[in-house]
C-alpha cells in the first residue's frame, strides 16, 4: 500500500487592504507611466524608532516575493518583510494636511512621536 501525501493547509494571507486602500492601489497602478506588475510593500531600517514601511512600484515579481491579491488589488511583499507584516492591514487615509497608507500591523512594539517609524518583531512562526 503506499502512502498518500498529506493535503497541506491552506497558508493564511499576509496582510489584507481596506477597501479604500484596495481602490487607491488600483489607482496608483493605472495611472503608472508604464506598465507595473503591483505595489511593492517592505520594512527598511530607519527613523527614530528603529524601521519604516516602504511602498514603491513593483516592475516585476520576484519568484520568493510574496503575492497578495486583494478586493482587486496586486501588493507583493519583500521576502524579508514577510514576518514582520503577518496579520497586518493596510488602510489609505485623507485628512485636510495629508493623504496616505495607514499599516495597522500587530506586531508593531513602538513607534515614534511624528509617526514616520516604528519598532516591529516578526510574528511568531505561524
């Protein structure tokens, strides 16, 4: 008799957008000045406490990129960024002064008084 493999579970999804954010990112991708494969989102290190998110065009996705597709929305996520972002969502924001995406990340420790960094630990294997 042999062995039938195990069906694996389904992984959970990374992060999920706002319905506002899903329209701003459909947005931002149709009035690029070329083509773009999605919105790339990442971690960098820097600001007074300690890291930033990054958001930029991805021309390409990389084959250890991770891919969420959202409410019609394509983000990929940095490798490295992965951990740190689990469970988050991205919200997108207009006030009088500012429009902007909001990262309501759980694993997010700290953040600094002018909310341009943050501290955030990679969440716990899942």
């Amino acid at each position: 008799m042999e062995a039938q493999p195990v069906p694996r579970r389904p992984r959970p999804q990374v992060l999920r957008l706002s319905e506002a954010a899903a329209e701003r990112v459909r947005e931002i991708m149709a009035r690029a000045d070329r083509p773009m494969a999605a919105l790339r989102v990442g971690i960098k290190n820097g600001g007074c406490a300690g890291q930033e998110y990054v958001v930029s065009y991805a021309e390409t996705i990389d084959p250890l990129d991770e891919v969420v597709e959202d409410k019609g929305a394509k983000v990929v996520i940095e490798p490295k960024a992965v951990l740190f972002l689990l469970g988050s969502e991205i919200d997108y924001e207009t006030t009088r002064l500012a429009s902007r995406f909001v990262f309501r990340n759980p694993n997010e420790t700290d953040a600094c008084g002018c909310g341009e960094s943050v501290t955030i630990v990679p969440a716990p294997d899942a």
